[in-house]
C-alpha cells in the first residue's frame, strides 16, 4: 500500500514523506499504515527501491493559532472555493537503512531518492529478503542507526525494530531479546551520564 511521497530530504539517509489525504490516493492509509518503526520502501525509477525506518511523525496545520474571522465556514469551502488547498498534512521522517535491487544492501544506498519518490509499506515477504539476504539473518544497519545519537528517538526506534523482527523471525527472538536487553540498559544509562 502507498502511504505517500517524498518532499523533503536533510541528509543521503534522512527524508520526509508526505502521507496521502482524502483525493490523493485511492485509499488515505491509517495510522497504523505509517506507525513509529514501521519498515517502507521508496521506490525509485530504475526498479531499485530504497529501504528505510519510519522515525518521527509531525503534524503540520498552518491555520493554528489563526483565530481570526472567515469568510466561508470550512465545511463551505468546497462550494464558494473550489480552487481552496488543504494545507494541513502529516510528515513523517524516514531514516534510510539499506536498498533491494537484485539482492538486499543493509546500510548507507549509493543513490539517494528524488522528490516525489512514492513511498509504501513493505511486506511481509520483503522484511525477510532484506535481513536474510544470503540466507542468513542481518541487521547490519544497527551501526548506522547507534551513530546517529543525536536523535532522541533512535534508542526507542532500535527497541521498536528488535521487538517487531523477534516477532517475525521466531528462530532469532532469543538473540533479539538479548539485543534489546543491551538496548534497553544503554537508552536508560547512558543519557544520566
């Protein structure tokens, strides 16, 4: 499922993606479609698709704090305005964690995604080809993602992402449980100092 697009990018593994509203996509996904650790691929033009963590959300909603009189009641708009554009959305940060092409690349993709990039939930199916690129399983791009400590949200993202891969790859939950043990100690240690 298309979740939405990408409008924005700060860094070769940080974008942003506009999710899908009403008229923009045969069906607006849900919360639950684009929820905190969620893994989504953005396709690119060549076939190649990167692969990326969904980690933060913001609500954007320009007429806050705008209290102001109206002309027409929102509920109006459709009829005196027709040409009037919602400029109310959902952003959410995506942090890029590898790319699958012919086979699965876990951390830092050579190319980068372009504006307007669609953005979707990966499947089932696509989760394991990726931390099973030769059979066996890997979670190469933890390095990545534990080098980006500047972010307050990566500690609970890996705890999020260990919790949801434990779930789908029964065989490794024990060395995930451990994983996220260590995750946990250090997310609560480390920031005191």
């Amino acid at each position: 499922m298309y979740i939405g697009k990408i409008v924005n990018a700060s860094s070769h593994v940080d974008y942003v993606c506009q999710i899908y509203g009403p008229g923009e996509a045969e069906q607006v996904p849900a919360p639950l479609d684009y929820c905190f650790g969620s893994f989504v691929g953005i396709e690119q033009d060549d076939g190649e698709q990167l692969v990326g963590l969904i980690a933060n959300t913001t609500l954007l909603n320009p007429e806050f704090g705008n209290l102001g009189p109206r002309l027409s009641p929102q509920e109006d708009l459709a009829v005196f305005s027709p040409d009037y554009l919602a400029e109310q959305a959902t952003l959410v940060a995506i942090t890029v964690i590898g790319a699958i092409q012919e086979n699965a690349v876990q951390g830092v993709p050579a190319v980068c995604a372009g504006i307007d990039c669609q953005v979707r939930r990966l499947t089932d199916a696509e989760i394991e080809t990726f931390h099973q690129p030769d059979g066996r399983f890997r979670m190469s791009y933890m390095a990545l993602l534990q080098a980006m400590d500047a972010n307050p949200l990566i500690p609970p993202l890996l705890l999020q992402v260990t919790h949801d891969l434990a779930d789908r790859f029964p065989d490794q939950a024990r060395r995930l449980a451990i994983l996220r043990c260590n995750l946990a100690w250090r997310a609560s240690v480390l920031p005191a100092g």
